[in-house]
C-alpha cells in the first residue's frame, strides 16, 4: 500500500465525512477508498474511524492523525509546487485577516518586507479578534493564535505564542506577590475576553474558577488595553508575550507564578484546502514561515525566571 494515497484518502474521508463522498473527490472506488483506511489502521496499530450505517466519525486517534497528515501532505505539495513554479512571479489581491493587537504590533514590517519581495502583490489586510469564516468572507489566509482543532482547513504553524502570567511593581508592592496557585484568589484578575477558558493548564483552571466567581473584574476584548492596565496597576494579566514583552523589557511588567507557565500556544496560517494552491498565498506562508525566529524576536530579552 502506497502511505501517501492512504493518508490522502483517510483525509478526504474525514473532511467529506463519509467513504462514498470521499471516494468521488478523490476518483477511486468506495472498495479501494475502505480497503486503503483498513490498510492504515492495521499499519498504525489503531482505530482512526469509527463507523457505522449512518455516517463516519473520527477517534481521538484519528483526530490526531488527520492533524499530522494535513501537515505531511502539505509540505509533499508545497514542495512539488515550488519545483514546478519557480519561474512564476506572484500577483494579485491577497486578502489577509489577522488579530488586531498582533497584527498591529508584528505585521506591517512583514507587509512591507513580503510586498518588496513581491510587488506585485496587493496586500489587503483586515483585522479583527473574531474567528472568520474565509472561504464564506472571502479570505486566502487568515492568522489564528490559539490551539489547533481539527478542521478541513490547512494550517501552517508560523511561531510558537508564549502566555505568561504578570503584574506591575506598584500591585505587587501593594497587593503581594502570588507565590501559590491559591494566592490568586485573593487577587484581581484582568480577564481577556476571547480566551478560550477551556484551555489546558493549571493557571487557567484557577483563573476560569475566578471569572465564574466575580461579576466585577475588568474585563476586555483586547488585549493591549489589559495589559495597559496591568501597567497602571490594575491587577494581575494573562497576556502573550507579543503584546507584553515591551513592558516586560522595561521593567513595567513582571512575571510572576513563573513555574505554572502555560505551555506556549501557536501563531497558525489557516488556509482553505485547494491542489492548485495560487502562487501569491503559497509564497506569503513560505515568506511567513520562520520569519519572526526561533524563540520570536519579542521574546529573546525575556527571562523566565
């Protein structure tokens, strides 16, 4: 069995949600679509589908899987397509949404070094904290930051997000410095308002367990505005380091309950899922693609400690 066509298959089944869907877009039989997911299971030691007369659901395992095979099949394509248009030269609109405080702060430098690069390029960039539907709205890439979940769409890891937990001096010298897990209850919380609060980690657990209690805490759907409170000595912000690190740097911020740092989110480019993907959004994931370092450059002055 070739593992490509059966990764390739077992996505489509997953995507389309059903052996005979997936048998059309991929022009193979429903025998040969069943007969390459047996093959993989038996490969992989495990059950990836579950399936019955109705319909076809996918295990954790297979969640898992589908996650890995999207990113296997996708450096397979990206790569033949480099091999075969490295003569074409990009151009036309490419419509970008991205979060307002990331993008505001990490973004125009990248617009402006990928549209040098690429001039012929228009770059129309939208931004907004909500999570758009790209191919209803229009999209050819979005950039989300969070967790990945399993989806039909392509993503492309581009940095790795670090979370930290951090007050000013002034709070910290009034109020004290948490030192336990329990010493937040007794602290004001900044709650961001798109933070997904099912988020694994034991700060956010502790953290959720607060915003469910308090009716009064600050709370806000951007997260510059929090972390400016946090500087003016409003209680203690859970923020990424992208938006934090300049006050971090200057002493205006400080980490604290470093040892329950979460363990560091992602900076994902979300694509729809197309064979002939257009030249202009395969360079701008390719230009993305270690751009901003390895740790980011917002986060080499940070100690963690």
């Amino acid at each position: 069995m070739d593992r490509i066509d059966a990764m390739r298959t077992f996505v489509a089944v997953v995507n389309e949600g059903s052996f005979s869907k997936a048998a059309t877009t991929t022009q193979l039989s429903p025998q040969l679509v069943s007969k390459y997911i047996a093959k993989l299971e038996e490969q992989l030691h495990t059950r990836l589908l579950n399936r019955t007369t109705r319909k076809v659901s996918v295990t954790e395992a297979g969640s898992q899987y589908f996650i890995h095979a999207q990113q296997i099949l996708l450096s397979i394509d990206e790569m033949e397509a480099q091999l075969g248009g490295l003569q074409q030269l990009p151009k036309g609109i490419l419509r970008i949404s991205a979060p307002v405080s990331f993008a505001l702060k990490h973004m125009a430098k990248l617009v402006t070094d990928f549209q040098s690069r690429y001039p012929s390029v228009t770059v129309d960039l939208q931004l907004s904290d909500r999570k758009v539907d790209i191919v209803e709205e229009g999209f050819d890439v979005a950039l989300r930051i969070g967790q990945l979940e399993s989806s039909s769409l392509i993503a492309k890891k581009i940095a790795p997000i670090r979370v930290v937990l951090c007050a000013s001096p002034d709070y910290l010298n009034i109020h004290g410095t948490p030192k336990r897990l329990e010493d937040l209850e007794a602290h004001r919380y900044l709650h961001y308002s798109y933070m997904n609060i099912d988020t694994k980690g034991h700060v956010f657990k502790y953290l959720k367990a607060k915003q469910l209690k308090e009716s009064s805490v600050f709370r806000s759907n951007n997260g510059d505005v929090l972390v400016e409170a946090a500087i003016e000595g409003a209680g203690l912000v859970l923020q990424p380091t992208f938006i934090a690190s300049k006050a971090l740097n200057a002493g205006k911020l400080v980490i604290v309950l470093s040892e329950y740092e979460p363990t560091p989110i992602g900076l994902y480019a979300i694509y729809a899922h197309r064979k002939l993907l257009p030249h202009k959004i395969r360079c701008f994931i390719d230009f993305m693609t270690d751009y901003y370092g390895t740790p980011p450059y917002w986060d080499e002055c940070i100690s963690r400690k």
